[in-house]
C-alpha cells in the first residue's frame, strides 16, 4: 500500500482501492490498490491506455460499480468542512442519504458521450432543472434562473431557447456544454470528468477544456480528469497519476512527470506523441498491447512491452511497489515509482542522450528578463526552463531537442521545428547553466497544448 497524497488538504482521499470484476475468465482486478489525493481547486489527470482502469477507478469513488464488479478493499474518502468527520464514501449503506448527496450533489460525473448523459425525450431545461432540484431545495422560478445563469456561463448563446431544446437540436460542442451546465447547478465540490472531450473536435475541444478550466477556478472545483490523451493532462492537470493494468506505476506533479517522466510506461506514452517525431520519421509507440486482465504477466506487469526490462529480475516475483523517487540533485521531485529500475532508467536515458545535447557552455539565450511583465509564459510541458528577453538573438547555443515555439515577441524557431517549447519561467538562467543535470534532462516534450498565461487566467472569486 502506498500513501494516498502528498496533498496537505485533499478534499478526496482514495487509498488502496481494489474493484474486481467476476467475470467467467476468473477474477479480473481492474483496479488493483490505487492511491491518490487531490485538493479543492487542482485538477488531478489519471492516464494510461485503454482498458488500464480508469473509468473503474472514477466509478468507485461514487461507488457506482455494478456487478460483475465488487469493490474488494480500500478507502475512499472525502473531506467535509474544518471540525467534521470525512465520509468514507466506501463504508455508507447504499441507502444513506450520504451517499445520495455525493452522487449527483457534491460530486458531479461528466462522461465522454454527452448524448449518454441527456435523455433525448426531455428538454435541456427539464433536465438541467431536475439535476437542480435533486438536491437543493429551489423553487421553479429559482432553478429556473440558475439553469439560465449555468447555461450562459458555459458559453451558451441563447440560455432561454437551449432550455426549450432537445439534445438532438444541439452541435455536440453545445451538447457538452449543456452537460457541463447540469452537472455544475448541484453546486459541486469535485467533478469527475471521463474523457470529457474525447468525442469533440479538436477546436471544440480546446473550447470546453478551457471552460472547465475557468469554471474550475471560478467555483473552486476538484477535478478528477480521466484522460489518454497527454495533451489534455499538459493543458489541464495539476497532478498525475499513470495507471497500468489497474496499478499506478507513477505518480507527480504534471511538470514533472511531461519533462522527466520515470518509469518507463510514462516514458513510452511521451515518446509516442506525435509531436515529438520529426516528419517523416515512424512514429514510436510501446510495442506490443496491453494484456488482458485475465493474463497480467508475472514480475512487472509492464516487463512484456517495457525496453528496459532486465530478465530475472523484472518478470519474476511480485510487482514493483510505488515508492518514492528523487533524483540526485532534485530532492523534491515528489514523484513515485513503481519500478524495480527507476535508477538505472534515469542513468541509461542520460547515457543515451546525443553528445551535441549536453550544452558546453551557458545556453546564450538564457538571459534574465529585466521586465516581467514581458513573460511569454507558458506553455504546458516545459522541456526546457529559462529566461529569453523577447527579441533575443536565438540562434545559436540552443541545446538540440529544445526548440521554440513563435510566440509573440520570441522571433521564429531558430532551426525551423519546435520540436519543444522554451518555457519561461522565474528561473534565474545561472541556475539553468550550472544544473547541469537538468541542461541534461531537456528532453523535449510535446508542446501542442498551450496553457493560458498567469496574465490572462482571471481571479478566482
Ligand atoms: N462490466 C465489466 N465487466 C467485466 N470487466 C470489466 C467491466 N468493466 C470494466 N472491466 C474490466 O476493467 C478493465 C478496465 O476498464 P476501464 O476502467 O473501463 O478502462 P479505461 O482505463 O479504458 O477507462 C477493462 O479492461 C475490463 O477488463
Ligand atoms: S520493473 Fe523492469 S519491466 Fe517493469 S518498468 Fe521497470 S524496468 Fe520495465
Ligand atoms: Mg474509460
């Protein structure tokens, strides 16, 4: 069992949670002692491929599992005001009207499939007024209003003529909207979203992405992110947790895991992106596919597709545990692992490196701004950290995987592919030149999503 959180104040706690299904191949575990925590206000992504228990995961913390599924073990906890007991969401009779009030009061679900959420013979409004009414005492007249309100903060047009609409009437962007809306009237403290744009088009997407994120700072919202897609977790995440066959295999702060993933399933998904290959180039993925639950290899789980699995070693015995993992030099990384090479990886991806990577002398472009108010930050995934004056001469000195992005004032990428980002950051750029283990590690992520600047975010109310 690993510790659920290095969060101070988490709102949700899940430690150890085990849901099996019974299914005639045997007893698949799907969810196989997952721990994580996450906080009023952060957005915590849960990733893997498909099949690795995710939904699952975010079906147990509503206890939503139905049989075959059974949770067998494990807490799910979440946090009330200062002075109360927390409710163990895992311990409620099915019937208790604790559990009433978490399922669709304080915590909110929104699927990938908004046409699975919306009935089609019922009217928006009619079913954004009975989500209201559910569980807050409103008049018609109130819940009313707060439909039309919702519905125009999540960007709706005409709130009026929506709630007279049925679902078919709807673009799927609207569609998404209009169930964000109806799982936002209950008031709620954590929403968890399953692949919440997987079914929209990339600039739709963007659109809801970022509404979940103005909305998140707005009211104050946990989120639970189901995703696979790592442009979505640069975007939107605060925290990750990587799962594999029902297990986490690591655990972080998103800057982290996107610029010095660790255990090598992480690795494997970065390295896959296409952002990442050169055009023309192949582009990598982890061989082989995930195992059925009904086959989970001995040893590591992962020791069948992994590129760094050692024999007799990795596939014998029991699984690596999540353990906690520093870097010489980078004590506080907060990252776990579960790994039984986690070292060895690090120091086989640093020998790998291409010579010309390793700058040998200070990245000339690494200049303090003298005014921040210039800051171009930033993008989501920080392959490299450092200070550029807009304007700068970037043409030489660039370690070789960092590339830059043509934001406003920051000139053209000087080798004409961005493959990576220069994020700006606070970072002084002596510290950039002297760490020489973290010139090292600018690995080059993907950079296709770009968060909002600090400048453009608004105050939370
Ligand atoms: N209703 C079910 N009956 C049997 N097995 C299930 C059921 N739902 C999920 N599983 C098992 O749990 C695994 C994880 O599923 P899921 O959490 O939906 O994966 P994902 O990470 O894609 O969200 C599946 O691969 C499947 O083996
Ligand atoms: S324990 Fe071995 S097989 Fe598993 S991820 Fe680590 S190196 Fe790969
Ligand atoms: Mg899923």
């Amino acid at each position: 069992m690993t510790l659920a959180t290095t969060e101070p104040n988490p709102l949700l706690e899940v430690t150890d949670l085990r849901t099996h299904f019974y299914t005639e191949e045997g007893e698949l575990r799907a969810v196989n002692g997952v721990s994580f925590a996450l906080a009023r206000g952060r957005t915590l992504a849960l990733v893997g491929e498909s099949g690795c228990g995710k939904s699952v995961t975010a079906q147990s913390v509503l206890r939503l599992i139905q049989p075959p599924g059974r949770i067998v073990g494990g807490s799910v906890r979440l946090h009330r005001g200062p002075g109360e007991p927390p409710l163990e969401v895992l311990e409620e009779r099915e019937s208790s009207p604790a559990l009433f009030e978490l399922r669709g009061g304080r915590a909110a679900l929104i699927f990938q499939e908004a046409t699975a959420a919306l009935s089609p013979v019922h009217t928006i409004g009619t079913q954004i007024l009975e989500a209201s009414r559910t569980h807050q005492k409103l008049s018609k007249k109130e819940a009313t209003q707060l439909a039309l309100d919702m519905l125009e903060r999540v960007g709706i047009q005409d709130p009026a003529l929506c709630l007279r609409q049925y679902p078919h009437e709807l673009s799927g962007g609207m569609r998404q909207r209009a169930v964000i809306a109806m799982a936002l009237v209950s008031n709620p403290e954590l929403v968890i979203a399953d692949e919440p744009t997987t079914a929209l088009d990339v600039t739709i997407q963007a659109q809801v992405l970022s509404l979940l994120k103005s909305l998140q700072q707005k009211l104050n919202l946990a989120i639970l992110l189901i995703t696979h897609d790592l442009g979505v977790v640069a975007q939107m995440a605060d925290e990750v947790v990587v799962m594999y066959l029902g297990r986490v295999v690591e655990r972080g702060p998103v800057r982290g895991i996107l610029k010095k993933p660790r255990h090598p399933y992480t690795i494997g998904l970065l390295e896959s992106l296409p952002s990442l290959t050169p055009i023309g180039k192949r582009l990598p993925s982890i061989r082989g596919s995930v195992p059925a639950l009904s086959d989970i290899p001995p040893g590591c789980p992962f020791h069948t597709r992994c590129t760094y699995a050692v024999a007799g070693r990795c596939n014998v015995g029991a699984p690596p545990p999540l353990e906690a993992f520093s870097a010489p030099g980078a004590p506080s990384e907060e990252r776990f692992v579960a790994c039984w090479r986690t070292r060895e990886v690090a120091l086989e991806r640093l020998m790998q490196r291409p010579a010309e990577v390793a700058p040998s002398e200070p990245p000339p472009l690494a200049r303090p701004l003298e005014d921040h108010s210039e800051r171009v930050t930033q993008t989501a995934v920080p392959p490299a950290v450092g200070l550029v004056r807009p304007g700068a001469d970037l043409s030489a000195g660039l370690p070789a995987t960092v590339g830059v992005a043509a934001a406003d004032g920051l000139g053209p990428d000087p080798r004409g592919t961005a493959a990576g980002t220069l994020v700006l950051d606070e970072r002084p750029e002596d510290k950039l030149a002297a760490d020489r283990t973290e010139a090292e590690w600018f690995d080059g992520s993907d950079v296709q999503s770009v968060r909002e600047s600090d400048e453009d975010e608004e105050p939370r109310s």
